[in-house]
C-alpha cells in the first residue's frame, strides 16, 4: 500500500557527497515507514532516479514505490 507521505528526490547538486546524503534520507525514511519516493530525469541530471534503483537493487522491498515522469 502506498503511503500518504513520500520523499521528492528533486534538489541537490550532481555530485557523490549528496548522493550519499540523499542515501541516508532514503534509508530513514523507509527505516520510518516511508514506502513512496517521487523522481524524474530532470532531478539532479538523472541522478535521483540510478540513486533510488541502485537503492531498490540492492534491498528487494515489493513495498517499496517509486514515482517517475
């Protein structure tokens, strides 16, 4: 079931220190029960959007949702 509330994976520069960042943001929110994540090509010069699939990659979760335009 999706949630009501997601995390937008939209600001942030393209570079690795705000991936990692971006990375400890996602493992929160889903450690809090987060399971919606909102990203498209244009965030972060499509960083977002291999950020959260090598995130989904690497921890299988069906709850897991992600939005993408």
């Amino acid at each position: 079931m999706i949630k009501r509330l997601g995390i937008g994976l939209y600001l942030g520069d393209e570079c690795d220190s705000v991936d990692k960042q971006m990375l400890n943001v996602i493992n929160a929110a889903v450690s809090e029960g987060i399971n919606t994540f909102d990203c498209a090509p244009c965030y972060r010069n499509s960083r977002s959007e291999k950020l959260i699939g090598a995130f989904m990659r690497n921890n299988p979760n069906e709850n897991l949702f992600v939005s993408t335009k």
